[in-house]
C-alpha cells in the first residue's frame, strides 16, 4: 500500500466511524459499537504498516492533503508528517483505543445514548491522530481543540446529571485557558519564524534566527497550553472532576492519550525547550509540586474514580519532571507504559463498578476477590505496574524518571522518590479497602454481583499483559545492547539528549532504594487496612492535616473565591452599568434606526406595475441625465 | 457546445414523449438528460473536443470560463430538479422541457462572443421562464406573477436592445472582443460620445434587471413570492447565474476599457441594492419573500465582481454563485416543503422544524449560515474572496457591504432561532418524510456548501 494511502486510511477510518454513527446510528444499535471499534482497527494495523516503514527509514514521512490557505505571504498546509514520535504515540493512540473501544461495547451497553458514545469516541480519535499527525503548529492545534471538544462533550455524557454538566463546563474553561496560553504561544512562533511547519521552525532555531527573550515566551506560552490539557499546576482541578464521564472515557481521554497531549507537545518540539532553560526548570518544579500534592490528595479520596484522577495528575507531573530534566524519552516511555497501566486501572474500575450496579465508594466495597478474580489479578497487575514492583512496566519507566531527576539535582531527588512513595501507599490502600476484607456493601449488591462479561475482560487482559511488559521498550544500561530501545529509537527526533553514565551499582541501588520505599507501603498498608481492617472515614470524620488533605487542600474553594466570585461580581457591574445603559442604549436605537428605514424602503413595493415601470424609468432618466450632463 | 445540444435535444424528446403523462414519471429522464449533460460537459472541460466544433468560434466560444459556469448551471438545474418532485395532479412535460430550454437560453449567455449570442440566450433564458412562472394555471398568484414578469421583462429587453442598438452604432461591431478593440481607440482618442455613453448604459440597465438589481428589482418579490417554488429556485440560482456571468463578461471584455464611466454608477448601484435587499428582509414575515429579497441583496455584492472584472473576480464569482447557488436551491426547496405541509411560508411555520426533521434543518441551517456568510460554509469563502478582490478599489463599498451583511444575520438568523430553539404546537406525528431524491439533493447541496467553504481552492482553481 502506498503511503498517501495508509494516511488517509489512518485519518479516515475514525471520521468514517463518526459520521456513520452520528447520522445513522440510531437505526445500527448493537452494530454501532462494532463500526466504531472496527474503524479504530483499521488505524491501528495501518499505523502498524506505517511504524514498520519508520523503523526501516528515520526520515519522517510527508503527507501534503492540500493547501489549506493561502493569502499573501500566509501558508497553511493541510498536511501531516509520521516520524519516530508520531508512529509511538499513533500505536498508542489507536492500540489502546481500540481495546478501550471493545470494552465499551459491554459497558455502555444499556445506555441509551450508546450510539452517540462511539461516534464522540471515533471523533476523538480522529482529533487525537491530527494532533499527533499534523506536520505544522496549525493542524495539531486543531486536534487540540477537537479533543477538547471530544473531552468535554463525554464528560457531560450524562447530561441529565446537573453536576456532570458542570464538570464538563470545569473542564471546557480550564481547557480554554491553558489554550490561550497555546494560541498566544502559536502566534509568537508565527511572529517570530514566519511559518507554522515545524521542520521549518526548528531549523531556523537551530541555526539561531531568533530573540532569546520571543523563545522564553514562546515556550512559556506552550507550556501553559500543556499545564492546561495535561492537568497540572493551576490547571488540574478539572481532571478530577471529569470522572463524571463514563469509565471507558476516563481510561482513554483522562489517562491515557488526551491528557498527555501536553506531553507529546513539549517532546515535539524539544528544540525549543533546550534553547529556553529558564521555562525547563519551570516545567521541572511544576511538574514536581504536582506529582507531590496529587499523590498526597490521592491518599484521602473515597471515590474509587477519583483515587485513579489523582494519581494521573501525579504521574503526569513525574513525566513533566522528566520533561523538566531534558530527559525526552524518559517522558514519553512513562507515557506509554502509563497508558498501559492506567487504562488497565480505570477499566477494571470500571468492571468494578459494573458489577456493583454503579457504586464508586470504595467504603462500601471490599472483598470484591472472589467474585471478580479477572478484574482482581489485572487490578493487581496494574498496581504492581504503577507502583513500581520491579520488572513490571512502571519499574523501570519510573526509575528513569528518577534517575534523570538526580542527574539534574540530588536535593530534589528525595521529593521525586517520596511522591512514588505516596503513589505506591495509595494505590495498595485503594487494591487493598476494595478487593481484600469483608465486602461492606448492601446485601443486594452481593447477590447480583457477577464478573464482565469477555467483551470487558479481554481487554483487560491484553492490557495487564502491555502492564507488565511494557517496560521492555526501554531497558535501562545495565541491561547491555538491548537497553535503551525507545532512547534510540527517539535519537533522530530529539535535538542532544543528556546520558546518564552510573555504573551498575549506582543505578542498582537507586532502583533498590525505589523498591524498598514501595516495599515499605506496601507493608504499611497491608497492616492497616488488611490485618487491622480499617475502613477509610467519611470526609466528615477528618481532622487535622488529614481534613486539610481530604478537602484537596482547599485550592477548589480557593480559585472560586478568587476567580469565579470575582469576575461574577465584575460582570454583574459591568452588566447594570455599561451593558445596560450603554451599550443597549446604542444597540437598540441602532435598531430602531434600521427598521424605521426597512419600513420606508418596503413601502416602495406596492405591488402596482404602473409604478414601478415609472420608478424604473425615473431612475434611468437620472441615471443617464448625470452621466451625461454632469 | 456538446452539452448544450443534448440539454436541447432532451428537452425535445422530452416535449414528445410526456405528452399527458404525469410529470413524476418523467423525472427521471429529466435527471438522466442533465446527468448525462453534466459529464459531457466535463468531459469537454478536461479537453474533449470533436472536430465541427469550431464552427461556432464566431458566436460562442467555450473556454474554461464558460465551461465551469455552465457545469454550475447545469449542476444547479440538476439538484433543482431533484428537490422538487411534482405533486401528483401536475400534469405533462412542458414544465420541464421549458426548464431545459430556459437553461440553454443561459449557457448561451455564459458563452457568447457576439451579441447576436447574448441576446438570443437572452430571451431563450426568458421566454419560457414567463410562462413558467404562470405554470400553475388556478393559482391567482402565479397567473399574476407570470404577467408582471412578462411585461416588466419585455420592457427591459427593449432597453437592453436599444443599448445593442447604440453600442453597434459607435462600434461597428457586434463582436465583443471587436467592439473591446474599439472603444480602446475611440476613448484614446476622443473620449467617449453621447451615444457611446447612453449605449453602454442602456445594456447595463436591461441586464442589471434580469438579476434583480436596483432600481431594476421591483419585478423579484412579486415574481418570485407568486411563482411555483421550483420556478421560483430556478430563478434565483440559474437566471441570476446566468445574468451575472452574462454581464461580467461583456463589461469584462467589451466595456472593461471604459470603467471609469461606467465603474461610478454601477458601485452607487450595487450599494443601493444591497440596501434596498438587506433592509427589506429585514421586514417581511414570509420567508420566500424574505428570501427574494435576499436574492437581490447578493445581487448587490455580485455587482462587486462586474466592478473589478479581472481574473480574480472572476473566480470569486464562480465560488460565490456556488455557495449562494447550493444555498438558495435548498432554502427554497425546504420553503416549498414547509407550505406544501401547512399551507404557510412564514418564518414561524419553521417552529421546532429541528427535532421533526432533524436532516432537513440541518441543511437549511448551513444554508442560511452560507448565505450569512459564516466562516465554513462556501459563502463565507465566497464573500471573502468577492470583497477582497474588490476591497483595493472600493473601499467604502466593501465597507458598506460588511455592514450590510452584519445586518443580514438578523433576519437569516430569525429561521434558524425558529427552527432549533422554538416549540411547536404540533406533536411529532405529523411528520411526513421527504422523498429519497429530495433528501438526497439536500445532503448533496449541504455537502457540497461545508467542502467549498473548507477548501475553496478547488473551485477557485477551476478558472
């Protein structure tokens, strides 16, 4: 097959399945699900044939659909461009997709809407492969957006609920914020290069066409755009809040490839990040700040959902650390083994959830073992994975991280390690109140209670086995000549990457001194909330710092005094005087003025044909008498 | 050429075979003729050409001018004919065959070099259209309509005539490239005489009458309001197509030399009748009168293209009659629709259109979003192109105009707001599906309208 061909088919496919669903779903039922899945197949084996062209060939691969505008000097391009990044974040996309894709089918089975879910899931991953496909600023900010969109219009899937509406309105503005930041950031680039492609942009980087000063605050604004999508320090309250969509959402948009958008961004054009140091240590402190307070309101949250939100926004800001440290790879292994796990997580979360008939309070749950044991073992998987359990995926993702976090600081490292800390103590606290001890729930639910169907553990399964393996991609040094595959693999896109030289036994005891920390919650946990048997208090119940961690550390409340009552009061002024008075004052005379003329203008059509065959010939008349005369 | 004859020869057979036949079944050949006309003449756009075909060199001439426009105009009669199907008591096949000669009358006025040409596509494209007009016999209104077109027509088309007259006068000439030459050295020389003057004038009136322009105008409400809807839809995308390409190529090329006479009044003109369209829109509660007097309102901004009259003018009127064309067509097909169902056309018939047929006002929503001129449909691109051609030399008109079309979005916008976010007092029951080639067309037109405005390049490129 051609290339042009396996690009339209990679694009298509999924718009295909949106527009097929969209218009005739209704009528397909059942089939709607299998078209949607189906087209994210297709992607996915034609992103395959494409990745195997890439591995073959560094050179990225062009795709020019058409010029898109053209006035002036200004040139958009409608085209796309597979290299080493976009074929790794392609096979994620629509790998994971596609599982999450088939597990939706038995999810959202019984909802009514359930045809409207895959064609906003098809377009999402549409939006998604022109975010990661497009070969210039302007074709990925439209998938931005488009995912944008996607992500909000699933959040509010469930529009009937009032506060599910209101999360997806959260997560739309705070979207729109950090987009500002990615817009301001897209016309200084503009301004500054004169072109939008990004070959053409690095270039003129590389060779020094620019103002120091425009290339701080280009990468500033994008990395505004990322705090944004990506959730992170001020930008992530919305992340949490977006739970109120369906599982299969949560795992696919707000864990697995939405949310680390701002990832692959900052990745894609590390160029300019390396020439802008100031906004590197940025990124670094602030992906740091939000691993730590994430993890640590992890640790308090009841919601089984909500545990899961937190800890991506945590994860998410380790790989921003290692973005912060230069250490590209490193940000896009965790990306891809995070996607692995965390999709794992959330969609035995969501198998969870199914057999108990929609209870997300892990007070009410426990001993879930027995009857769920697929979801228990891949649950368990993905826990191991996530927190680090050595040779599962986030073992060795994580370590790397870390060890580029102390190349660049050895202070910062223990903060680093501590959030992996606090990671590992929530999520055994999470396997263990949910699955282990009595079940605490209503005698009804344990009756009805049943393992998901094969649609929902398949995936499942496939997922834990992605957890497990995952970190085969990239095996650190000590491994010899099969280490650092993903690295390598990287090395034609990313500008000059820092190596780390320790010798075996340093990176050794960094990954033992990791385990043991994992270890040591692992037993803490096992103490409290297995021999002990302590259930989790109800958020009422919290004192001290505990209540202070329960209630997210206020910052909720925080941005609501500060922002939202602020510009309520503002607006409401602004309304009763200048709206009021002003400007409707002007609007509607304005109005007036322009039906009182409509009226006139209408009268002369009267209908009577003698009065206009004379209209006509007056106007003819003046016509030719100025012409001529004057 | 190869299309125009068999457009002519179906309407022929057309007149022979479907005599007393009800019309429904004569559709399909209808379609088949202007199908087969469509891929002929693209066929001849890409470069085929027989040999006798250049005979005609001195009256016509088929460049990749006149060919798009024609592949527009066939393409416009061809969804028309698909979205609007005959009630069951409409009776033989001289509606259509009228049509078919009507549509040959304007791919003449598309082509013509000789104003021999010009005139004869003329009063082809007219001549049946008076009769059509009247084609519903027991209607009062359209008897009404047919009449008033007919006599205010004759008198334009003896104005227009009296202008050929003069212009043969001064020239010599009825060849329009001939007379272009001419009026170069006459105006060199001397400057313009009287006759000259009052000529180029004259032809400027009876033609800005055939697309509704002001003071030429006052025939379209009437006409269009009375007129059966396809009628009505044939008017306003073919005959208004046809007028403009007719007049951009004369004033092009004939008179392109003399711009700074004629360029004065025809900009107060073309102001004018923006004003005149958008503001009595502005007014009127039928919605197909509100529509006629839109109609004349993009008369007014199509008057920008004749005022600058160069290449890229030229495309842009191509993309804007596209996107006004699609537009139009489904507008009034969906007002066709509406009266048929409860026996009104005004704008709150259209009241929560939305949830009873959700397909059909979608496409009356891109329609009217096209003819606002909201980025993303084939209008906006259109507009854009229009004005800023013209932006350089006619500031204030193109001032004007963007004033004019923000007032637009008031009354477009009053049927979309009716549409999808009134109630209606009828329950879901009533809905009565459109036929398959209605819905069809509909979703052709609408598609069509989305891909023009997302990549106008394609059309634009087409000159």
């Amino acid at each position: 097959m051609n290339q042009s061909a396996l690009f339209l088919i990679i694009l298509l496919a999924p718009l295909a399945g949106f527009v097929l669903n969209g218009l005739f779903g209704k009528k397909l039922h059942a089939l709607a699900g299998w078209i949607g899945s189906g087209a994210v197949l297709m992607s996915f084996i034609c992103s395959l044939f494409l990745f195997q062209r890439i591995a073959a060939d560094s050179t990225p691969l062009l795709f020019k659909l058409f010029q898109w505008l053209n006035v002036g000097n200004f040139q958009i391009d409608l085209s796309f461009q597979a290299d080493r990044l976009s074929s790794v974040m392609l096979l994620v996309v629509t790998g994971v997709g596609f599982l999450i894709h088939v597990y939706s089918i038995a999810y959202m089975h019984h909802d009514e809407g359930f045809y409207k879910f895959f064609a906003y899931l098809n377009l999402f991953i549409f939006s998604m492969l022109l975010l990661v496909l497009g070969s210039n600023f302007v074709v990925m900010f439209f998938g931005w957006e488009g995912v944008g969109l996607c992500s909000y219009l699933l959040i509010g899937f469930w529009f009937n609920n009032e506060a599910y509406g209101k999360a997806a309105r959260k997560a739309f503005v705070m979207n729109r914020i950090g987009d500002l930041g990615l817009l301001i950031g897209l016309f200084l680039i503009y301004f500054q290069f004169g072109t939008f492609e990004y070959s053409q942009v690095f270039e003129k980087v590389e060779t020094g066409a620019y103002r120091p000063e425009i290339l701080t605050a280009i990468c500033l604004s994008l990395f505004i755009g990322a705090t944004g999508k990506s959730a992170q320090i001020p930008l992530f309250t919305w992340l949490p809040d977006a739970m109120a969509g369906p599982t299969p959402v949560s795992a696919l948009i707000h864990a697995a490839t939405m949310v680390t958008a701002g990832i692959y961004m900052v990745v894609r054009c590390n160029v300019l990040f390396n020439y802008s140091p100031i906004t590197r240590d940025v990124i670094l402190y602030t992906g740091l700040l939000t691993s730590v307070v994430a993890a640590l309101i992890g640790l308090k949250q009841n919601d089984i959902k909500k545990v899961l939100a937190y800890s991506t926004v945590s994860q998410l800001g380790l790989m921003f650390v290692a973005l912060g440290c230069g250490a590209y790879s490193a940000a896009l292994f965790h990306v891809v083994t995070h996607a692995f796990f965390k999709a794992l997580l959330f969609l035995g979360s969501g198998s969870v959830i199914h057999a108990l008939h929609g209870e997300q309070d892990i007070r009410n749950m426990g001993g879930l073992k027995k009857q769920l044991p697929i979801t228990y073992w891949t649950f368990l998987i993905g826990t191991l994975a996530i927190t680090g359990f050595p040779l599962f995926s986030g073992f060795f993702s994580k370590d790397e991280i870390l060890l580029s976090l102390y190349d660049r600081s050895h202070w910062l490292y223990p903060i680093g390690l501590g959030s992996a800390f606090i990671t590992a103590f929530y999520m055994f606290r999470l396997l263990f109140v949910t699955f282990h001890g009595k079940f605490r729930g209503a005698e009804e639910q344990q009756a009805h209670m049943h393992e998901s169907p094969a649609l929902m553990s398949v995936p499942l399964i496939i997922l834990a086995v992605l957890s497990i393996l995952g970190g085969l991609i990239n095996l650190p040094h000590y491994t010899g000549n099969i280490a650092q595959g993903l690295h390598h693999w990287l090395s034609p896109v990313l500008a000059d990457q820092p190596e780390h030289h320790h010798g075996f036994s340093t990176e050794m005891m960094f990954a033992a001194l990791a385990v043991a920390g994992m270890l040591l919650a692992l037993f803490l946990t096992r103490k409290k909330y297995l021999s002990d048997a302590v259930v989790p208090e109800a958020d009422a119940e919290m004192t001290g710092m505990g209540k202070l961690i329960g209630q997210k550390f206020l910052i909720d409340e925080a941005y609501d005094a500060g922002f939202v009552q602020t510009t309520e009061h503002l607006s409401d002024g602004l309304h009763t005087w200048s709206d009021k008075k002003i400007i409707d004052g002007l609007v509607q005379q304005s109005g007036k003025l322009t039906g009182l003329m409509g009226g006139l203008v209408s009268k002369v059509q009267s209908g009577n044909i003698e009065w206009y065959l004379l209209l006509m010939v007056l106007a003819m008349a003046a016509i030719l008498g100025v012409n001529l005369f004057i | 050429m190869k299309a125009l004859i068999l457009i002519f020869s179906g309407a022929i057979v057309l007149l022979f075979a479907g005599l007393g036949k009800n019309e429904r079944k004569l559709l399909p050949l209808v379609w088949l003729t202007l199908f087969l006309a469509l891929a002929m003449n693209g066929l001849e756009y890409f470069g085929w050409e027989l040999p006798w075909e250049q005979q005609w060199s001195s009256m016509l001439q088929f460049n990749k001018f006149s060919l798009a426009f024609n592949f527009l105009l066939i393409l416009l009669a061809l969804l028309g004919s698909m979205l609007f199907v005959p009630r069951l008591e409409d009776k033989g096949a001289d509606v259509f065959a009228l049509m078919l000669f009507s549509l040959c009358g304007g791919m003449l006025m598309t082509s013509f070099t000789s104003f021999f040409m010009l005139f004869l596509g003329l009063e082809i494209m007219s001549i049946p259209l008076y009769v059509l007009a009247g084609s519903r016999k027991e209607d009062l209104r359209s008897n009404e309509a047919a009449l008033k077109y007919y006599l205010m027509g004759s008198f334009a088309t003896g104005i227009l005539l009296f202008g050929v007259a003069m212009v043969y006068g001064t020239t010599g000439s009825f060849d329009i490239y001939e007379i272009g030459l001419r009026y170069t050295g006459a105006t060199m020389l001397t400057g313009m005489s009287p006759m000259a003057k009052i000529g180029i004038l004259m032809v400027m009136f009876g033609l800005l009458f055939k697309i509704a322009a002001a003071p030429f105008h006052f025939w379209a409400p009437d006409v269009y309001t009375g007129s059966p809807g396809r009628v009505t839809a044939f008017m306003a995308t073919v005959v208004k197509t046809a007028g403009v390409v007719a007049m951009f190529r004369l004033f092009a090329i004939s008179f392109g030399i003399a711009d700074n006479f004629w360029g004065p009044t025809l900009a107060i003109l073309a102001a004018l009748t923006m004003f005149v369209g958008n503001l009595s829109a502005l007014r009127q509660d039928s919605f197909k009168r509100m529509l006629a007097y839109s109609s004349v309102a993009h008369a007014g901004y199509l008057l920008l293209a004749i005022l600058v009259h160069n290449q890229n003018s030229g495309k842009a009127l191509l993309l804007y009659m596209t996107g006004y064309g699609l537009a139009a067509l489904s507008a009034f097909a969906l007002i066709h629709k509406v009266s048929r169902e409860q026996g009104r056309e005004d704008v709150s018939a259209f009241d929560g259109w939305a949830k009873r047929y959700p397909v059909e006002s979608f496409a009356l929503l891109i329609s009217l979003l096209s003819m606002t001129g909201i980025p993303g449909t084939a209008g906006f691109a259109g507009k854009y192109f229009l004005f800023s051609s013209a932006f350089e030399g006619y500031t204030w008109l193109i001032i004007f105009a963007l004033v004019l079309s923000a007032v637009s979005v008031a009354y477009y916008f009053r049927v979309i707001i009716a549409m999808y976010f009134r109630d209606s007092g009828n329950d879901a029951s009533s809905v009565e599906g459109s036929a398959m080639s209605v819905r069809l067309a509909l979703i052709i037109c609408t598609a069509l309208n989305i891909a023009a405005g997302i990549a106008p390049w394609f059309i634009l490129e087409r000159i």
